[in-house]
C-alpha cells in the first residue's frame, strides 16, 4: 500500500483532516468503538487548522487516492491557550517541572490532536507520522507535549509506544481526568519529573 507521509500544506488537505475528525468524534461511534478504537475530544475549524499550520506545520498521512488518512497537529501555546476548551490545559502546565527547571523554559511544541482512519490503525502509521513530526521540529523544540483523556486508553497506549511519559494528571473543567504526557527530544534527558 502506497502512503505518503509529509507536511499539511493545502486548503484540500485541511478539509481531509476535518472529514477524518468527525468519523471519530464520540457522537460518531459507537461506545465499543470509543473503548477499543479511541475517539477525539477537541473539535477544530478551517480557519482555526489554517492559523495552527500557518504557525507550525502539522503532519499528515495520504493514501495512494491522495485522500488524508492520517494526522498529527501541531500548536503552539501561544496559540493553544486562545482556544476555550484547552484553556484549562494551558494554565495547568504553568505549573509543571521537568529536571528542576518549569516546562516554559523548554522549547516545546503542543500535539493538537492525532488520528488514524480506521482502516489503516495497526499498521505503524502513527509511529511513522510522529517520526516526520519529530524529524521536522527537532531544530527548534526539545519537548513535545499533549494531554489524553484518561478513558482513552487506546491512545494512551499508542502514544506510549511513540515514547511519550507521564507528566501529570489533572481535572478538567468538565470532570474528565485528563493525562499530560510528554516526549522528551534532547539528546541526554534525566527524564526525572517532580511536580
């Protein structure tokens, strides 16, 4: 199967990631499927997807039909912490200790959301997606970071495997216990966290 992994850069690719979204929005599935599968929490726009891309370029995944099948955003904090929903997000890591130091003296890129089409999960494409995404912000981020719903347990899982670690738990607004994990890039990390 022939894929191709690259950098989102057009307004027809943009529509893809949102096609792909909505398949995987609770309301969209089943509860089985939201359990064995995982499923999305924060819904995006064009012109929001359009602003994320035009700070950082997200990664994406295209089938041999040049259709998107795959996804990973990136945000930035500044960013990030506009949006309503993540808001909460963004003011708990403020808090947040790596190696002694805060998370804001890192240079660190926010994972906005991954997805895979169904189809295509259990074939390394995440690895693969993330590998292009770490790839191409290894220059200037040493951090990536993103928070899982904790009943997502199949996306925790996968981002496990990426290599991501816990970083902290917190409550959001909504009651859902979230977790915060984080993929450490630099060269030597102690990877010791204290909160």
């Amino acid at each position: 199967m022939e894929l191709e992994i690259k950098l989102l850069e057009k307004d027809e690719e943009i529509n893809g990631i949102l096609e792909l979204q909505q398949k995987n929005l609770p309301h969209n599935l089943s509860k089985d499927e939201t359990v064995n599968q995982g499923f999305l929490t924060v819904i995006h726009f064009f012109d929001l997807l359009n602003k994320m891309n035009k700070e950082e370029k997200s990664v994406i995944a295209k089938d041999k039909r040049n259709r998107v099948i795959g996804y990973c955003l990136a945000m930035t904090k500044d960013l990030g912490s506009t949006i309503e929903i993540l808001k909460p997000f963004f003011f708990h890591l403020n808090e947040l200790i790596i190696d002694n130091k805060s998370l804001n003296e890192f240079k660190v890129i926010y994972v906005g959301q991954a997805c895979i089409q169904k189809e295509y999960r259990g074939m390394n494409l995440l690895s693969k997606m993330y590998a292009k995404y770490k790839e191409y912000f290894v220059p200037r981020y040493e951090i990536a970071v993103t928070e899982i719903l904790q009943r997502n347990i199949r996306s925790m899982s996968a981002h496990q495997k990426i290599g991501f670690q816990p970083l902290d738990t917190y409550i959001a607004p909504n009651d859902e216990v979230c977790d915060i994990v984080f993929w450490d890039w630099r060269e030597s990390p102690k990877n010791k966290i204290y909160k």
